[in-house]
C-alpha cells in the first residue's frame, strides 16, 4: 500500500467538533497506528468497514467533464467524523484508512487540455496508472474479508474497484450502478466513461446492471452494445421509472437484484443521478435523495454487497456557503449502507 496517505488520529481529532453530552464518529473510528503496517492493523481490527478517499478528477478530464470531484474526500470525511454515535450506527464499526496519493498525477493534469488529442491520451494514460493503485489496495482490503466504502474521485475509479475485487475473489464479479450515464462508452482510452465497459472487456466484470439510465444522455451506440450484450449487461431508464411510470421503483430494484445476486457485486453511486447535486454532469431532473437512500440500504443488506463506491460529487462546484452538503449527503448513504447490516435497536 505504498501509494496510501494513512489517515492517523489526529486527522481525526482535528474535524471531529467535540461537544459535551455527546459521542461523535471521530471519536470512535479507528485509524492505523503510527508506523503500524496497514494490512496487519486491518487483519486484527474488528471494525468490517474501510473508508478510502480518491481526491481526483483526472478521469473527469479525460471525459470533457468540468473538475472538481476531487474536493469530496475532504468535504465527506469531515461530515462523517460529525456524525453522532448512538445504538443506530457506531463509528466504531469504520476504520478511515485514507486516501490513495495522487497528488504528482493531480499536479501534472494542472496544464492539460482535454481539447488536445496528445494531452487526453497523457490523461488516460495517468488514470490507468491510477487504476493500479485502486485495484491493488482495493484487493488488499477485501482479501483481509473487509468492506471498502470508496469516496472518489470520478467514476473512472469502478474500473479499479471491480478489478482489485474480482482479483480478491479469484472470479470476475457483478455491478449495480445507481446513475443517469452507463459509463459503457467505447474503449477509446481510459476515463470516468468507460470504467464498466473496460472491466467488462477484461473479465472483471460478469454481470452489470444500470440503474436510472437518462434516455436523453444515452447515444445509440451504447444502446446497441448492450443489446448486444443483455445476457449479462441490462438497464432500466429514470424516464420509463419516474416521468412515465411505467415501472415501479421498488420492483425494479428486486429485478436488477434478481440479475446480480447469485455472484459479490459492488455498489456504485454517481451523484449525478440526483437533482442539483453539484457534479461534472450536473442534473435538474432525477431520483430524489430518499430513493437514494432506499437504494442503497435495499442493496447493501445482501451478504454479496462487496462495497459501496460513492462519486462525481464535487463540492468546489457547488455554492460556496453550502458546499457541505455533498460530504453530508455523503456521510447519510455511508450510514445508510453500515445501517443496512448492523443496525441493533
């Protein structure tokens, strides 16, 4: 884990707002011993959840999207520290195990323009050295029978969880995808695209699922590929879901799950999916948080629940006095997906 910036307890202690009269996560969550070697101190705690951040958009550039998901780390592990611990959820069932470096990849994307043909292959190129890291520290944790909970970043970083998971388990695994995009574009070089369709095409991935589709932002080519492909790629669409209520929400999560279950899955949530949620893609229409939740607490209660990755949200894009409501909406679906397994009232 040689690319990993431990998160230590005085990270903690410096976000954490104590109050008197009250026990909040920051207070609870483990961290990994100075000079402790991480895997060891992950095989002997007993906490089953392991939080890591992934502080970059590179793949977001890459994509023609707009920068700024890289400020979610920050803005979520600050809300969670601030989360109360009570008989509900208890911080002492996380472990913040900190973030992937990319600080020198972050540096050299600085100067980089999208628009040139040479500038986005150097972009690809550093998001598949990114993709090494993902799926190496993922593969670490989940062979050590932990639960990762990634914040990114952008959704590039599926590409890299599905792989370091698939590597832990010796078989490729499936994916539920909570979003408005399929991220199955093309293999045209690596970006928050096509994370899916590379892990797809690699073996890593078995069966995927996505689910709230925008038909509007949804080229036929895509459409066509996975046509191709519904054996083991499908979707149903927000628009058939919410505008035309054609299909039921709460029946459709039972169908995809239906598709997935028999393997691990992994759980990916794009905040794009959700109405004025500052992202790269940015959208006025889509699910509300509640059915976010929903979502979330229905598929992470299922024993083959792998992980939960939580992206795109971009904090720097958003208000200035309220650009912490992504780390708070952030820190209710890590809850959410803990709660879905442990809560003991």
């Amino acid at each position: 884990m040689e690319k990993l910036l431990p998160f230590t307890k005085y990270d903690l202690a410096k976000i954490t707002n104590h109050r008197s009269g009250e026990i909040k996560f920051g207070e609870k969550m483990h961290t990994v011993p100075k000079d402790a070697d991480p895997i060891t101190f992950l095989s002997t705690c007993e906490a089953q959840y392991v939080i890591i951040g992934i502080p970059e958009d590179i793949g977001i550039r890459a994509n023609y999207g707009r920068p700024g998901a890289a400020s979610a780390w920050e803005s979520a592990i600050r809300s969670v520290a601030n989360i109360q611990h009570n008989r509900f959820c208890k911080g002492s069932n996380l472990v913040v195990l900190g973030q992937i470096n990319v600080s020198e990849e972050m540096k050299e994307v600085e100067h980089l323009d999208f628009n040139s043909i040479d500038d986005r292959s150097k972009l690809s190129k550093l998001v598949e050295k990114i993709d090494k890291d993902v799926s190496h520290i993922i593969c670490s944790i989940i062979q050590l029978g932990k639960t990762p909970i990634i914040i990114g970043g952008g959704h590039n970083n599926a590409y890299g969880n599905i792989k370091g998971t698939a590597l832990a388990k010796g078989k490729p695994i499936n994916a539920i995808n909570f979003d408005a995009h399929s991220d199955f574009r093309i293999l045209e070089g690596r970006h928050s695209g096509n994370g899916f369709s590379y892990a797809f095409e690699e073996g890593f991935l078995k069966k995927y699922f996505v689910f709230g589709l925008h038909e509007n932002y949804t080229s036929k080519s895509v459409l066509d590929i996975i046509k191709k492909t519904e054996d083991r790629v499908r979707y149903i669409t927000y628009d058939s879901l919410k505008i035309r209520k054609e299909k039921d929400f709460n029946l459709e999560m039972f169908n995809a799950f239906e598709f997935i279950k028999n393997d691990c899955f992994g759980i990916e949530i794009d905040l794009d999916a959700i109405p004025n949620i500052a992202s790269s893609a940015m959208t006025i229409s889509g699910f509300s948080v509640e059915e976010l939740r929903q979502f979330i607490s229905f598929f992470g209660k299922h024993s083959n629940a792998a992980y939960l990755h939580i992206c795109e949200g971009a904090p720097d894009l958003g208000e200035e006095k309220n650009n912490h409501l992504i780390g708070k909406l952030i820190g209710y679906l890590i809850t959410d997906f803990v709660k879905a397994n442990t809560v003991d009232v």
